[in-house]
C-alpha cells in the first residue's frame, strides 16, 4: 500500500508553524512573502495563499493589507480582531500615558464619513482629535468619528482620563473590526503634532468598528515612523 503524502499546503503550513513553536519565529516577526514561499517549495501561489490564509484563520498569523504577514501576537490568538489600548501598551511598559484632546464636538458628517459609518450625509457625528503621548513624547494622532447612535454620550467624556477605546468597549462591545495600514508622508500639521522630520514617513492606521450590525466608529490613527512599530514597541 502506498504512503499518502501530505498535501503541498499542508507542508508550508508546517514549516510555518515549526518555526512559530520552536521560538526562531517570535509575535509580531514578518514571515517569508508568498513569492518566496512559491519559490522555496515550488508551488504555485494559490497553494501557499491557502497555507498562509488558513494559518491567519487560525490565529497564527496577521496579515496586513499591503504591508506583509507577521507572526500573530499569541496572547491574542484567540481573537486575531482584538484591538488594544494605547494607555494599558505605554503603561505596561513603565512608561506615562497622557492624552492631549485638541478637538471634541459634534460636525455634520461629510459623503466620505457617511459613506464610511453607513449613514446619511449630513447626520450629526462626534468628533474627537486626540495626541496621545508616551513619556511626553507624541506618539499616536487619533482623528475619530463616532457614531451618536451607538455611543450618545462620547462627547460628554473627559479623554485625558479615559481614551475613547476604554469607553467605546465599555458601552459598545465589539462585534466586527477593520483595518488598513499604510505607509505616507504625513500632512504638515500631523508631521508637526508627532514632531517629525519633514522627510520622514508616517504609519497610517485606518480602523472601522461594528457593534450591534452598527458602525461604531471610523478612525485614522497616525504614528512617527522612527518611534514606532507594528508590533506596538515604542523607540524612545
């Protein structure tokens, strides 16, 4: 009787993994592209997509749109959604937290935001523009939309003491997640709030929330490219 062999994605996905549990490949690594996997086990790429795809499903992996695949975080395999708090990353590092609120209001939302939170043009949406600062040190823009349907009272709140994440789960639970990261050159005035160099790059986090079938917010986080990396560790 012959000996089944194991399929093709099968043995990238254990490659993969060999890696992941002996410790060569530590949480927030990147992992060999598609291309290169396609190459190292000859292949074809809807072959490695597949390993690569089912290891994101799983847990193992985070794939981000136009940046590349990382290792995932293992404390957060059983939720590769999870998004965190900016305040609990600094402090667990020993480092202060403190919030400067540059904007916190009502406006009209605009085709794009409405689009975007699946309301209509024009409908009243809170607005918060927030720097938030490690060591007194600008790390994070966070220019937030949200949604007075889901969270009534955002405006209300004081976001030097608690960051819009902190109450948003505390009223909101999150059901659904959306993220974009992109690499640009900054604005002037965002490349001035994170006290940048005029030539240096901004990482661009775009994020969308649901709750309840709602979107509950829209946000567009932007960090210092020399201070900070995907895995969330801040360069002093």
């Amino acid at each position: 009787m012959s000996k089944k062999t194991s399929p093709l994605y099968m043995k990238i996905k254990n490659h993969i993994l060999q890696h992941i549990e002996s410790g060569a490949w530590q949480g927030s690594m990147r992992v060999p592209s598609e291309n290169e996997l396609v190459k190292k086990f000859k292949v074809s790429r809807m072959t490695t997509n597949r390993a690569l795809r089912e290891l994101t499903d799983e847990g193992y992996l985070v794939r981000l749109a136009g940046v590349g695949t990382f290792v995932a975080d293992l404390k957060a395999q059983s939720h590769p959604l999870e998004i965190h708090n900016i305040a609990k990353e600094i402090i667990e590092r020993g480092h202060e937290y403190s919030a400067q609120v540059l904007t916190c209001g009502t406006l009209k939302a605009s085709a794009q935001q409405a689009f975007k939170m699946n309301i209509e043009e024009g409908s009243e949406v809170f607005h918060s523009f927030i720097i938030h600062k490690e060591q007194n040190i600008p790390i994070q823009v966070e220019d937030r939309f949200v949604n007075p349907a889901v969270a009534p009272h955002y405006g209300d709140q004081d976001f030097t003491e608690i960051t819009p994440y902190e109450y948003l789960m505390s009223i909101a639970p999150l059901q659904k997640v959306e993220h974009v990261v992109k690499a640009i050159m900054p604005s002037t005035e965002i490349r001035d709030f994170l006290k940048m160099g005029q030539s240096e790059p901004c990482l661009l986090l775009e994020r969308r929330t649901w709750t309840k079938g709602n979107v509950a917010s829209i946000a567009q986080l932007y960090h210092p490219g020399n201070r900070y990396e995907l895995s969330g560790r801040f360069k002093p």
